[in-house]
C-alpha cells in the first residue's frame, strides 16, 4: 500500500561564461564529484541526478519544466558554483511548481591560503552567486529550503536527506484520496473543514461513500478468506480469551477480518489511500471496525475517527514520508483522553476506541474483545498494546473557515507508570513540550483538535517546511515556547494568513 515512485532529485549548478570553458569544465567536473559523493553517502533515502551547469536564460527554463514533466523528479536541488546573473533565473523559477532547496555550498571545505589567486576566487564564488540567486527567489516570493554548509558534511547531509522527505510529502499531498464512510460526528466541530479549500491547498480529494456501498463489499468476502487471515491473526498476536468462550471469541475476530479483507478490497478498487469511520453510521456491520483498521493502518492507509478527513489524510501523507526510514518507530492516529496531574509525573494519556496503530507498538500485541457502547453492535475486537519510549511530534490540520492551521508539538513518550488492566485499548502516554500545562494551553489557544496524527519518525521542522510549501500557517509548540509569545505569534498570524 505504501509504495510510491522511484523519486530522484535534481542537482542543477549554476554558473555563467565569462571566466572561459575551462572553469566551466571545472565547474561541471565539481558538481557530478558533489552528486557521487552524496549517493555514496549512503544518508540521502533518494537518489540525486545531475544535470548540465545552466548558464542561460533558455536552459534554465529548460530544465525546469523538464523537471516538471518527469514524473519522477520529486524536486530540484540548486547551488551557484559561481556568480550566476539571478534575471537568467526569472523564467524558469516562475514556471516551476515541485520542490525547491538552495543548497549554499561550495567544493572545497577549507580555504586553500598558500596557493589562493584571482583565478580561485573568480571560479569559486558560492559565497557571492548563491547572495544574488537567493536575492531572486526571495523577491519572487518563492517557497525554498536553504542549507547552508560544506556538502560533505554529515549534518548538512542529514538535512538535505529530511528535506527530500518533505519534498515527497509535497508531491504525494496531491496524490492522496480521502474514503469517509458516511458523514462526520454528529454536531462535532472539528472534524468539519472546506473539503474543496483543501483539494486547492493540498490536492486531496475527499469523497463520501454510504456505509452499506462498503459493507457490500464486507459482505462478499468469502470463508476462506476470512479463516486464512484470522490464522494469520492468531499466529502472530497474543490472544486474551478473559474468560470468553475460544469459539465465540474467534467468531468476533472473524468478523473483523472479513472487515479488514472488505474495505481494503473496497479501498484499492476505487484507489483511495485513507478512510474515515464514524460510530454514529453503521449500517450492516455487526461490528464497528477495530483490529481492520489498526492493520490496515499498519500497511500505509491513513486513519480518522469519527469522520476526521483532515487527520486521515494527514496520517498518510507521514506515513508516505516516513517510508524506508531505517529502524522506523511508527505513525499513528491519536487522540487526546486523559491528564496525569501529579507533580513530577505529569502527562497526557493518548488511545481511542480501538484505532491506534500497530506500528508504534512496543512488546506483545494482543487481541481482546471488550463491549463498547458506542456504535450499538456486537462487541469488536482490537489490538492491544503500550507505545515505545522515545522523542515524537504530534500534528494537527484545523480549518479556521478562512485558513488553514497545522499545529505542531514536540512530544515525549514515556511507558506508562502502573499497569491499566482494565483498559481494553492500545496507549501511548507521552508528556507535551515544554511541559503539560503550557503545551496544553497552547494547544487550546491555537485551536488544537482532539485528534492527531503521531509520528516518532518525523520532525517538527519537516513538518513546518511541508506546510510552508502547502502555503499554510504553520505554529509550532516546543521547549522554547511561552505563553506570551506563542499568543503574539497567533496574533501576527492572523493578520498574514487572511
């Protein structure tokens, strides 16, 4: 379900011809040296191409609306080896629509003082040609990444690496399809949005389907089927009878197989890449899907509950840039539930219903069936879990009716204190930067939903740069943020994001 392109990112030098082919040749032999070395690295996750040194106007544009055309180019990297007259640049960058990052450079690491002269200098001019193309791009208004550093160095490496990820996510938004089964929760508000703005913003198109159309497709998964993949179920989780009959226990399990067999049948069909559910919107299912969620989750789909398109989505698109991310901790949908107050052991305890994602799971995984109240059905069964330890940001898209807003708090997740033997749902607890009681406030005051999409594998600065290159307000929430100034920051929001 996750598989995407075979990316490539461009590596276009600029230069111009008035120190003679020679420094051009120099030039060129510098920039394919910087392209091996960095796909050697072995820290870029997409391969980077290189491309002729552009010197005009005409091969600029070129080059550009090629990199538009290639399917596979996911954005184009550019460094000014020399001075490069930035007019030359007008047309091309006004026709270009991928990502962009200016990578401030140059070849060599250490200025050479026993041997410098007029001809070094004149050929290595990154500190001067990379001033005026930036000056371009700024005065254009363009959306760019700027690194700054030697190219060899393992730090700028990483960050050209999370840049590329972004860069994916930017290309991918447009690709994503939102399935809502039925409508949102009855008389929520945040769960609502402008879902053509967000096909304009993001590219995501957000269809609604009857539950029934779906449970058709449920209904139509044969026994063999759905005997195979409850075999699977049991030989890879802990099964938690609690005194349940085996039979009937695995009576319920089956009917979350058949869901899960149903919807992804249904899902690759009509080519959609996240779903939404809603209790209040059942139909024929005997069971409000749980455990067909959780795995269809773990193969890439994005997930929100209670008709929440927006978190879907947005689940997808993390998952999407997470991809190949080695010794990946997981992404998931999360909701808010409970506070732990005590002095020193501050936190928020996070979980929903049933739908939390195996990915982020840390040790056993079990199955329980436990009744629910909400959705008057059968009881469903679900996975059951704690979540890793460790560093994560949680993200939140709200509509505001005249912008977008994407929320962003660095958390961290600790095991839970005491065992909770009677909560019958995957958990994750995790304490809010810069602590609790500003994080949640802050959250309150950006109009934080109750929803996000969780990732351990992502960072705030990724997330910031997609929705910079989305042209949306972005605010973040960290171990630098104060009340006084994150409401000063909402304010002045206010007055640019109109």
């Amino acid at each position: 379900m996750l598989a995407t392109k075979n990316y490539k990112f461009w590596f276009c030098t600029g230069s111009q011809d008035l120190y003679g082919d020679e420094c051009l040749a120099n030039v060129a032999e510098h920039s394919k040296i910087i392209v091996a070395k960095l796909n050697e690295s072995g820290v870029l996750p997409f391969e980077v191409v290189w491309k002729p040194t552009l010197i005009t106007n005409e091969l600029i544009r070129k080059t550009f609306n090629e990199a538009n055309m290639d399917e596979e180019c996911a954005g184009v990297i550019t460094w000014m080896h020399t001075f490069s007259p930035a007019k030359s640049w007008i047309l091309g960058l006004q026709e270009y629509r991928k990502p962009l990052l200016h990578l401030h450079t140059q070849f060599n690491e250490e200025i050479p003082y026993d041997t410098i002269d007029m001809d070094f200098m004149n050929e290595n001019q990154s500190a001067h040609g990379d001033r005026e193309y930036g000056h371009i791009v700024t005065r254009m208004g363009i959306e760019r990444k700027v690194i700054v550093g030697h190219w060899a160095d393992i730090n700028v490496q990483e960050r050209i690496a999370s840049w590329m990820r972004t860069a994916i996510g930017v290309i991918e938004s447009s690709h994503i399809r939102v399935m809502r089964i039925a409508d949102n929760m009855r008389n929520v508000a945040v769960t609502e949005g402008d879902k053509v703005e967000a096909h304009l913003k993001f590219g995501w198109e957000i269809d609604a389907y009857p539950v029934n159309e779906i449970n058709e497709s449920v209904a139509a998964v044969s026994d063999a089927d759905t005997n195979a993949l409850v075999e699977e179920y049991y030989s890879k989780y802990d099964i938690l009878l609690e005194g349940r009959d085996p039979e009937e226990f695995k009576k319920h399990v089956a009917v979350q197989a058949k869901i899960e067999l149903g919807f992804e049948r249904f899902l690759e069909e009509k080519n959609y890449h996240a779903i939404v559910t809603h209790f209040g919107d059942l139909g024929a299912l005997q069971q409000l899907p749980g455990l067909a969620i959780q795995r269809l989750m773990e193969k890439g789909y994005g997930f929100g509950g209670e008709g929440d398109w927006k978190t879907a989505a947005m689940v997808r698109l993390m998952k999407i840039m997470t991809q190949g991310v080695k010794n990946a901790k997981g992404t998931s949908f999360m909701e808010d539930y409970t506070y732990n107050f005590v002095k020193g052991k501050e936190g928020i305890l996070q979980a929903h219903m049933l739908e939390v994602c195996p990915t982020i799971a840390d040790g056993p995984i079990s199955i329980k069936c436990q009744p629910l109240s909400m959705g008057d059905r059968e009881d469903p069964t679900r996975l059951v879990f704690t979540s890793k330890e460790g560093h994560g940001i949680a993200c939140s898209l709200i509509d505001l009716g005249n912008r977008f807003r994407l929320i962003i708090n660095d958390v961290n997740c600790v095991k839970n204190e005491k065992p909770m033997p009677k909560l019958p749902v995957a958990t994750n607890f995790w304490v809010p930067e810069p602590n609790l009681y500003t994080g949640a406030e802050a959250w309150i005051l950006a109009g934080g939903a109750h929803h996000t999409a969780f990732s351990y594998d992502l960072t705030a600065e990724q997330m910031g740069d997609w929705a910079a290159a989305m042209g949306i307000e972005a605010v973040y929430i960290d171990k630098d943020t104060t009340i006084r100034q994150f409401k000063n920051e909402l304010m002045w929001n206010s007055v640019v994001y109109r």
